[in-house]
C-alpha cells in the first residue's frame, strides 16, 4: 500500500509531498509535461483530483482535529 500522498490544500496553489512512514512533508514542484502536472491544471480550473485516498478533510488547526472536531 502506498504511504506517500500528494497533497493541496483550496486557497494554496503549491502541492505538498507527505511521506507518511519518514513523517515529512515537503513542497513539490511538479514536473512539466507529466501526468502530474496535467492533474495540477484540473486542479486550477477548478477541479478536483482524487486517487486511492478515502478520508481527507481540512479544519483549522490541529486542535480541532485532537478535539474531535470537523469544522469547514
């Protein structure tokens, strides 16, 4: 099972690069011409990309997620 994800947060152009098993998360620059880099157009037009991901959401700080709150 892969345990590295590709990560963009609405509102922030940039991708992040989160290794899960080395607990890091790096900025990506996304190479030209790649499948990658065509997502990444979706993803500027408005579009979202998902792919063997089932679980993501965005709150407003870590708190929250430890209190067990899911806010928008």
């Amino acid at each position: 099972m892969a345990k590295v994800v590709v990560l963009g947060v609405s509102g922030d152009q940039g991708l992040w690069l989160v290794d899960i098993d080395a607990k890091t998360v790096t900025p990506l620059q996304v190479p030209a011409g790649t499948d990658l880099a065509a997502a990444v157009k979706q993803r500027e037009a408005g579009g979202t990309f998902i792919k063997n991901v089932d679980f993501a959401i965005a709150v407003s700080s870590a708190q929250a997620v430890f209190s067990g709150h899911v806010d928008g």
